[in-house]
C-alpha cells in the first residue's frame, strides 16, 4: 500500500467510525416527552414509559394546578436526570415550545380530540387515552391527523400489549382450538357508579374550571367531577361503555381479526340507580358480525355471574370456550379429553419495584402498559403502526358511541364504515358530532 492509499483508506475508516458513532448517538438520543393530564392515569402512563425508556420528561400540562405540581415533583424523582419538568396550565402554549418528541393525553375524554390534534400539529407521536373520543367525527378528525402529520398514534387499549392475553390470542384463537367462533359477551359488574348527590359547590382555587369544561357544556361545578368522577357525567365521557366496553371489545376485535360491525343495537338505563351521575347503570349491546354476535352486559348492582370474571370476556367456540380477562384466562375445550388451559396475569414487581409502592397504581396492569409503550416505542423508531394504531382506537371507540346513539334513539344502527355514516338515519348522523362550547371549534377530517 502506498502513502496516498493509506491515507485513502485511513480517512475512510475514520469517516466510517465517526458515522458510526454518529448514528449511536443519535440512537442513543433521549426522547423529548411531555404529558396534558396529570392525573391518575397521567402519571400511570408517564412512569411506565420512564421505567422503560431512558426518555426525558420536560414538559408537564394541567389545569389543576395543584396535581400539576405533584405530578412535577413526582417525575423529578422518578427520571435518571432528576430534573424538574416546566409546567403548564395551557397546553397549547406547552406545545407552542415545538420541542416535544411524545405527547401523552391523559386528559378526561372530552378533551382528547383537541389536545391529540394539536400535539400532532406540533410535531409530536402521541400516546392517547381510550377512548379516543367523546363523539364519532372527533376520532375521524383524529384520524385524519395522525395521517396527514405523519405521526405514530398509540391508543391506551393496552389489552393488546397485556402478556397472558397475547399468549391466549396466539396459542388459543390463532391456533384454532375454539373452533368457530359464533358469540362473544363482554361485560363489567363493577359497582363504579356512585349514587350520592352532593350540592354544586365553586370550584376549588388551584382549579382553572372554565379550561377543565373547555368543549364541554358549561355546568355547575360539583365535588363528584372532579377528580376521576368525570367518567359518570355524558357530557365528559362515554358512561361505562365507553370506558369498561372499549376495552374488552377491542380485545375480541384484535383476538378475532375484526374491523366493523354491520349493525349495532342497545338498550338499558338507569334502571336501579339514584344520585347526580347521568350514566345507565345497566346497558345491554349487540354488535352484529352477521355470523358472530358480540353482546355486552354492564350493571353496577347486583352480583356477578361468574365473581372470578368481573370484567372481561367470553369467546364461545364450537371447539372450546376462552375466558379472558385482565387477571387471567381460562380455556374450557369441549372435548373432556383435551386438558382445560389456565393463565395467571404476570405481576413484574422485582423487575420493576416502583410498583410495589407507586399510589394508586394498578398492580395487575402495569405490565401491559409497559410492553405497550414498548410497542409504542418500536413504530415511533420504525415509522410503522403500532398495535393499537389510531385506526384501531377510532373503530372500537365510535362502536361504542353508536352503542350509546342507538340507546338514545330506541333503535338499530346500521353503520357505512366507508362513508363514516350511519345508514338511511338522518337524526343518527346529526348526532355523530356534539356541540361545542365557544369559543372552541369542533374539528372534523377536513379541517385538521
């Protein structure tokens, strides 16, 4: 080798290198992450993505401006750096910054289409709560966003990412041991329906209450609400379809393969129930597959058919019968020869030890919403879609949406999953979109 050669191929191998470690650093690069939301669920969301990805949190939004100031401390102790997030009351001044690489909404459901589409807008991949939307044209608009902007959605439908229920779909419904599958009921006994009727009260000092109702209708500030009790209140949520449904039926949607039901009926009401909250007690719903019937059943009275089973569902085959819920499995074969199959939820509490004495943590699902961040985590360096996709979100949240709309309107809904439409149903269609409170503007799939 001559000089010129030497110093050729040395330059090229330093080059090489340096690209190289070019390319881990940017690998390496901490990914920039801001949560709207620090509430419950906010801070559920946010640590289990610090557990595990070395990300570091900057930027923190809440209109209460006292669990917004816990939720900061909390992270400063919780992230490698130990440095103190800025804090917002406003998102859109949170996201005016423009140096955001996630946004996480863990917002009440009535804000979740604004605060997604603007953290889209900004640049960010979102993680977002289910259900993704309070009415069916705020998850087209959020559709529409993610894909116009480009940008990773994963919806909090974490029963897609939870380890026995994969093991169930993989080695259960992929490998055929149920058989045809012709019914599905999904359901929730819980008693989460409070029958107190507390007096309106003024709002509390470190609550910027006009920002909380933000879209929704303005109404008297009651102690119920606040926090957590929005989910009993229609004008905030979807009642306890919307919230318990969602999740047990996009589970059977992702176990089966499933995108729309043809038609979709229900019926029910507060039935047993006293008190302020405005959400049915009971609910009954159809979503027709034509040759598979998936039916749910909620009460919040009562005792349970089956106490193991509270909240889940069973998938009934010609085969065999799968229970499923976020505890365990159990897989009955008709055939009294072939062994039944029962699964545990996997607890990862030495693994990760935070757990054992985070607040309010639900110990049984911190698991699934680690590997849905995971999953999260894997399309935002890929640019594919993860699991629970927005697309995903969209259909099972507007499913149960039309499930409310047919209770509202006493009758079967025909849905056109092409057109976003209702069938022959003028007064169903007027109410795919509700009316915000100004000075807000309802988005829809054009003007995002």
């Amino acid at each position: 080798m001559n000089r010129r050669q030497f110093v050729y191929t040395t330059a090229a191998g330093l080059a090489s290198l340096a690209g190289a470690r070019a390319q881990q650093a940017a690998d390496q690069k901490k990914l920039r992450v801001g949560l709207i939301g620090c509430g419950w669920y906010g801070k559920v969301d946010l640590f289990r993505l610090i557990q595990v990805s070395p990300v570091e949190v900057v930027s923190l939004c809440d209109v209460d401006s006292q669990m917004l100031a816990e939720a900061a401390d909390l992270t400063s102790q919780r992230q490698a750096s130990h440095q103190r997030p800025r804090t917002y009351g406003d998102y859109r001044k949170m996201l005016a910054e423009k140096d955001l690489d996630i946004v996480l909404v863990d917002t009440p459901d009535h804000w979740h289409a604004l605060a997604m589409i603007a953290a889209v807008k900004a640049g960010a991949d979102v993680w977002c709560q289910k259900p993704i939307s309070r009415d069916v044209i705020e998850g087209q608009a959020m559709l529409a966003a993610a894909r116009k902007h480009n940008r990773v959605v994963q919806i909090g439908l974490q029963r897609r990412s939870t380890p026995h229920l994969v093991e169930a779909r993989e080695n259960i419904v992929q490998a055929g041991k149920l058989g045809k599958v012709g019914l599905v009921e999904v359901y929730c006994y819980y008693h989460v329906r409070t029958n107190s009727n507390p007096p309106d009260t003024a709002p509390p000092p470190n609550l910027d209450y006009d920002m909380w109702t933000g879209p929704a209708p303005m109404r008297p500030y009651n102690p119920l609400v606040h926090p957590r009790g929005w989910r009993e209140f229609m004008e905030y949520g979807n009642g306890i379809i919307g919230d318990m449904c969602v999740h047990m039926f996009d589970m059977t949607r992702w176990m089966l393969d499933l995108g729309w039901p043809r038609r979709i009926s229900s019926s029910g009401g507060i039935l047993m129930a006293h008190g302020k909250p405005d959400i049915p007690d009971t609910q009954l719903a159809t979503f027709d597959y034509d040759d598979l019937k998936i039916v749910w059943q909620h009460r919040t009275w009562g005792n349970p058919p089956d106490p193991k089973y509270l909240w889940g569902a069973t998938l009934y085959g010609d085969k065999g019968t799968l229970k499923a819920s976020v505890y365990s499995y159990d897989f009955e074969p008709v055939d009294k020869n072939v062994p039944p199959i029962h699964r545990d939820v996997t607890y990862e509490l030495e693994q990760y030890p935070e757990d054992k004495t985070e607040k309010d943590l639900e110990k049984f699902c911190a698991p699934a919403i680690r590997h849905h961040m995971q999953d999260f985590l894997a399309a935002i360096a890929s640019r594919g879609k993860p699991v629970a996709d927005i697309e995903q979100g969209y259909i099972s949240t507007a499913s149960c949406i039309l499930a409310n709309l047919s209770l509202k309107t006493g009758r079967t809904l025909a849905w056109d999953p092409q057109q976003g439409r209702v069938i022959d149903d003028p007064e169903a269609n007027r109410l795919l979109a509700r009316t915000y409170r100004s000075p807000w503007t309802h988005p829809t799939p054009e003007n995002v």
